[in-house]
C-alpha cells in the first residue's frame, strides 16, 4: 500500500549520506549496558509532525535524525490477519474510517474493558484501501490529512527505504491477547513477516507472547522487550501488578533483553511537575543484564518545569547525568533524540563555543525567574549569556532601575499591595490604567514583590511557580556593578525608552542618568565589559552618539521585510547594530513558515550593522510548527540559515548551550541536526485547499520611519495627573506578557520531494 519512487528513494539516500557522518563522531563510552550510545526509537515514525505510522512520518523521521535510528510500528491485524501499523486497535482515532464506514463500529472487551469503535479485526485490507491516516492529537496541526497518506503494512514499512540505510524496525505487540479471541494469531504473523523482514526488535506488555515467540526467532537477531505499562495495571499472563513485576527483574530476564518503561518510572515528576530522586530502574536492570528502554518522549505537552521547556534539556536526563544512561529513547520527535546524543551530551560546561553568535538575555533569565531581579541576572550569567540586559525606568525620586516595564504592575504583585491606589491614566504612555515607576520612590519599589512572567496563559504553560515571587528589583547602579564583577559576560545592554515624555512631564533626562550611573561606577572607562544601549527612537541614540564607547543599538518596533538604502544610511549614522523581530526574518502564515523573500538580514548586514533577533522562547507554542516543538531547532534555524548576529532570549541557557554544541564544530560537514529547513518547504505539502491565507506583503523601512525630531529639553516636573485616578476595586493585575508573535525557519529540503512526490497520488 506504500508507494516509494526512486527520486524520493535518491533523496533519502542523499540525506542518509550525511547522517552516516553524525554517527560515525566520536567513540565516547556510554553508560549504557552495551557502552554504545542509546538508540532513538521513533514512535510511528515522526509522529509528532505527521499523521503516525504514514510514509511522510517514516521518511521524515529518517531523513531528519541519525542513521541508527529504529522506526516503531504499533501491530494491529486485520479480518484476514494481515499486519498493519496503527497506534490502537481502534482506527477512528487515527484515520478517516468514521467518515467511509459510519455503520460499522463494534463494541468488544480489550483486557478486561468494553471499548466501542472502528476496529480494524472487522475490515479486510481491500477494505481500508480507501481509508487515509490522519493526525490523532488534537493539538497537532491536521493540515496535512488531506494527502490521504494510506495505512502501511509492517511490510511496507523497510520497503520504503530499500537500497538506502535501511533503519531498523522494533514492532510493538500491544493486545496478543485480544486478537487471539478473534481467532487471529499475533504469533503466526510475525514469525511469517521475520522471514521477510528484517525485525531487530519486538516488545509486549504480554509475558506469555514473548516467552511464546521468543521460542521461534532467532533473538540475537531480533531483541525480545518487556513493556511495562502503569504500576497498577495488570499483566493479563500472571496477573500481577506492573509495579510489582518491576521489583522482579530476574524472572523478566528469562524471556527478554531489556524492558520499556515510562520515563516517569526513571525520574518521577511530583504532583507540582518537578522532579523527584531519580530511581534505580536503570542500574537494577543493568545489573541483571537488561537493557533499559524509556517512552513517552514528546516536545509538545509540559515538561518538568526543571527543563525550562527544553526538550533537549529532559533527553539529557536520561542519557547524561553522570550515574546511568538509558538505552533508548522512544520519542514522537525523533531529531530532538537525535540531536541530544550526537550534539549535546557528555558537552563539558568550559566547552568553547563552535558559532560566533551573541546570546542577550531578556529581562535576565526571565523564563525562570521573576524578570528584572538579582536572581534572575544571576542566573542569566550562570546559564551563559554572553549579554545581560536592563530595561531601564525612572522611580519618582529619579533613581533609574531595571524594570520589564514603565508600568509597574507587568512584572510586580503592586496590584494587591498598600500602593494599587496610584493608578493613572496616561494614553501617550499605556492603554489603560497603569501604576507608573514614576509615582514610587525607589525605596518603595524596593518593597515591592516581584512576579514572574507567564506571557503564555491561555495555553495553561506556567513558568517555575517555585520561583513565581523570588529575587528583588535592581538599581541601575546594582546592576552595573553585578554585571562589572561577573568573568564570563562580554557586555551589557541597556535599553531606554520614554526618554522624551520622561524629559517633558517629569522633569529628568533618563539619558543624563544612564551616562552618570556607567561613569560613577567605572564602566564607561574599561573595555573588558561592552556597553550597548538600545532604543526605538533615533532621537535617543543620536543624543547619546558621540559620548563614550558605547555600541548603540537600534530597536525595529516594526514588522518589515527589508530597507531602503537610504533608510539603513540614516540608520548606520547613529547606531553601530540593530534589532528585528523574528517576524522580519522568517515570516509565517498560521504558525508555518512562508518561502517570502526577506532582504532584512542581509540588507543591514551589506552597511555593516549586526542584527540581534527577538524575542526567542523555549515553549514551543510560540514557535513554528516547522520547529518541531524544539527551541533549539528554531535557534539553530535562524543563525545557520539566516546568518544572524545574536539571539535575545527568556532562556539564555538554551542558547548558550546551542552554540556550544559538538555537532557545529564539523568542518564543512552539515550535519542532519543542523542542516536549515528551506521556508515555506511545510507549507508545500499541505493540499491546496486547505493552505493558510497567504501572509500580507510587509513593509520597507523607510526614512520616515527612523527619522525623529531631537528630544525636548528637560521641563519643570508637572503635577501628576488626578483625572486618571482608579478606585483599588478597579484594579486587575495583568496576568502576564501579550501572546508572542509566531515566527519560525529552517526545514530538511527532503521535504520538498516528498511534496512533489504525495500530492501529485
């Protein structure tokens, strides 16, 4: 039922060749059983992206992760026996059958419990030859079931990739038990396929299936796995606990090669989502000889919150944490495995960096903690930013500080403390009410409480409550003299806005204020630490232009898909570097990358300007779907195919460890991991019909957009206005940052053969 023409063929092979040289890095030993490094099973192929178990998930899962990687196919049989790979045994879940055969559910018991649906017991293979493979989670995009990808039959599944580097096939036996009710014999099928196909591994949550085929395969050839299902389910052959089975890896031995337990099993998540002590699964089962696989690994539902929403972060828990590694990992997004074993592990902290690429934290490490506080710019320098950042607010007694916003309710819990009384209304300002950092002292805003940011609400995607309220806020001065005795950071960044109503409505030149506070503190004469100072308005540089040795940093506040000459002329007149929205990089339409031409990066880099991007997040709604759910795979998309400068980020460790990874020390090799996805390549094969709107042509900076009139004088402090005033019963605290903009890169080109390839059945 899989169709595999030689160019698709040629362009894996292509793909495969490249790959080949990521796995043949290095010979590191593993704490592994075998000391080789783990395996990266691909559950239904790359089905975090595609429908499961369809020839786009397979080839895209081989095309985009290592050379030894193992396609997974859950078994199910059909009326004549005839193997087929499908999640369940229920079909409706995973294809369109519901919509072909509406009369034709059935109800039967599967291991002890009644369950309704299209089982594929009741159809024929000629049956669902019709039938087409749909993505079975909802929150996965769904626009790639128009191509009716067929159901594949195990056979299909190395058929696909012949005379190519063939993966290896580890088939799941899921309900032996219940196919054998309906007369169907599990046992007979796979012995019948191992004499067609090559199967290197087989497991099953059965021990009378395994002991049983185990009798009849040859099992150096093909590994036999137990899979433990939830500790208080029960194993239907002895009727005992899994949890319980656990405590007996001895007899587990006896029939299999290793086990396949939830990653939980591992490292426990408490009821808070963070980790608990790690268990000893693995070094008991590598003890008696068995080889520890681990599941459930997917990039698109809330980690722990100790990953900080990094996927690569939690494989590195399995594979590299100094006590034992597991033996593979089964995952929906193969490439993240990938990347993490071949890229990422056994990295030593002192590692040098492989890119030229400046990592600017945001507000700190404000993924993790409160922005703007001690903490977070201590841990922003701990995790590796090369640049710490403060955005910079005037309190009423003119003490500047660094605060996320003018409004002191965006990053504070001021809304429930004695001052959610001094509210006002300023539209030139903020829309709505707002407590201004102008209305407080600095000592009283050093009372205040801060409060992490979660910009991400709507999704339920919550940022380390442990640490929701930790840290104090900062004097500019604190920080400067943090950021002078840190040895590792190469600069600081100091963003001012406001400057001109700050000048004419409260009597101070926060400019004034900046250069006194870099003065007075000694670092406007060193040159280890750079001093950059960033604004929207050209007014400010301008004035600043000229008095010191400062790298000035002009802030795009608009979405543009490049320059006019003259514009980024006037532009490098006063400012040395720029800043852009990932928007003006790698544009999208309905969270897919679009194949626009965008001249913004490379425009301003021809007069000689460094383009710093933001603003980069770890969880992975607010990246492409071209990402795959993986912060790195966007980084890594926008400095290696859009040749960016620096990245502005909430998750400087991510970054930091991105451009110290192994796999970007290769040479004039591209490895797989790191190879740019071409734009708009996703977007080719989703059918016509149901392509997103087209993106709106952006906008060309143009003169009138960078030039401004000079900042006004500073002016006697006026009266602070009454009119705008709230009642505390008026007062809501803002519950977070706006949603993101969504942008996204880089894709495998393979993709564009595949499209060329399925759309055109």
């Amino acid at each position: 039922m899989c169709i595999s023409p030689a160019s698709f063929l040629l362009e894996v092979l292509l793909f495969s060749s490249v790959i080949a040289l990521a796995s043949a890095q290095g010979s590191t030993k593993w704490l592994t059983l075998s000391g080789e490094k783990p395996l990266v099973i691909a559950r239904g192929g790359f089905s975090g992206m595609f429908p499961d178990s369809s020839s786009f998930a397979y080839s895209v899962a081989l095309i985009t992760s290592g050379s030894d990687v193992v396609v997974w196919c859950d078994v199910q049989l059909t009326k004549e026996g005839t193997g087929i790979c499908a999640p369940l045994p229920t079909l409706e879940n995973s294809t369109n059958i519901a919509s072909v055969f509406p009369t034709k559910q059935s109800t039967y018991i599967v291991n002890g419990v009644s369950m309704k649906g299209y089982f594929s017991i009741d159809f024929t293979l000629k049956d669902l030859e019709n039938i087409y493979l749909t993505q079975g989670i909802s929150s996965r995009s769904n626009l790639f079931d128009g191509n009716a990808l067929p159901i594949i039959t195990v056979q299909d599944v190395p058929m696909q990739f012949q005379d190519v580097n063939t993966p290896g096939l580890w088939l799941n036996i899921q309900h032996d038990g219940f196919f054998r009710q309906h007369n169907l014999s599990m046992t007979n099928f796979v012995i019948s396929t191992s004499r067609r196909v090559s199967i290197s591994y087989i497991s099953s949550p059965e021990m009378n299936f395994l002991r049983v085929i185990g009798r009849q395969l040859n099992v150096k050839k093909t590994k036999l796995i137990f899979r433990f299902l939830e500790k208080d389910s029960r194993e239907p052959s002895t009727n005992q606990t899994y949890g319980s089975l656990l405590s007996n890896l001895p007899f587990i031995k006896r029939f299999a090669s290793g086990i396949l337990v939830p990653k939980a099993f591992i490292w426990p998540v408490s009821a808070d989502n963070y980790l608990s002590q790690a268990t000893s699964v693995v070094l008991d089962a590598h003890n008696n000889g068995l080889e520890v696989f681990a599941s459930d690994f997917v990039n698109d539902l809330p980690l722990s919150y100790n990953y900080s929403y990094d996927p690569i972060a939690e494989t590195l828990q399995y594979i590299d944490n100094h006590n034992f590694s597991v033996d593979g990992l089964l995952t929906d997004f193969p490439i993240t495995q990938s990347a993490a074993i071949d890229c990422f592990a056994q990295l030593g902290k002192n590692s040098s960096a492989q890119v030229k690429l400046l990592v600017i934290s945001h507000y700190g490490a404000s993924g993790d903690y409160p922005s703007c506080t001690d903490v977070a710019y201590q841990n922003a320098i701990l995790d590796g930013a090369d640049v710490i950042d403060c955005p910079i607010q005037m309190s009423k007694d003119a003490v500047p500080f660094c605060f996320p916003s003018i409004n002191l309710m965006e990053g504070s819990t001021i809304a429930q403390s004695s001052f959610r009384n001094r509210t006002d209304s300023i539209p030139e300002l903020i829309s709505g009410n707002a407590i201004f950092s102008f209305s407080l002292t600095w000592s009283e805003i050093q009372t205040l409480t801060p409060q992490i940011s979660n910009p991400l609400p709507k999704y339920q995607l919550y940022r380390n409550p442990a640490a929701r309220n930790v840290g104090k806020f900062v004097s500019l001065s604190d920080f400067l003299t943090l950021a002078k005795s840190s040895s590792s950071l190469s600069g600081i960044l100091l963003q001012i806005e406001n400057a001109a109503y700050l000048a004419e409505n409260q009597g101070v030149s926060v400019i004034d204020k900046v250069l006194e506070a870099l003065s007075d503190t000694g670092i406007s004469n060193q040159t280890t630490l750079k001093v950059m100072i960033q604004s929207t308005n050209s007014s400010v540089l301008k004035k600043i232009k000229g008095g010191g040795n400062y790298e000035l940093v002009y802030e795009v506040d608009e979405t543009i898909g490049d320059a006019a000459n003259s514009t980024v002329e006037d532009i490098k007149g006063f400012a040395h570097s720029v800043v852009v929205s990932k928007s003006s990089v790698l544009p999208v339409t309905a969270l897919y990358l679009t194949n626009t031409t965008i001249k913004t990066v490379s425009k301003l880099q021809a007069f000689n300007l460094p383009v710093y991007v933001q603003l980069f997040r770890n969880e992975f709604v607010s990246q492409a779907w071209d990402f795959f759910s993986d912060a790195t795979v966007e980084i890594n998309s926008f400095v290696m195919g859009s040749n960016i400068n620096g990245v502005i980020t909430d998750f400087p460790k991510t970054a930091a460890a991105y451009k110290r990874n192994k796999c970007l020390g290769s040479g004039n090799i591209t490895l797989a991991y790191m190879t740019p996805v071409q734009p708009g390549s996703l977007l080719q094969l989703i059918p016509t019909n149901a392509l997103p709107p087209a993106l709106a042509p952006l906008s060309v900076l143009e003169d009138s957009d960078v030039n401004e009139p000079p900042l006004p004088s500073v002016s006697a402090k006026a009266p602070s206005p009454s009119s705008g005033s709230t009642t505390t019963s008026s007062i809501t605290a803002p519950n977070g940052d706006s949603q993101p903009k969504f942008y996204v890169p880089v894709f495998i080109s393979g993709l564009l053969v595949l499209a060329s390839l399925f759309l055109s059945l």
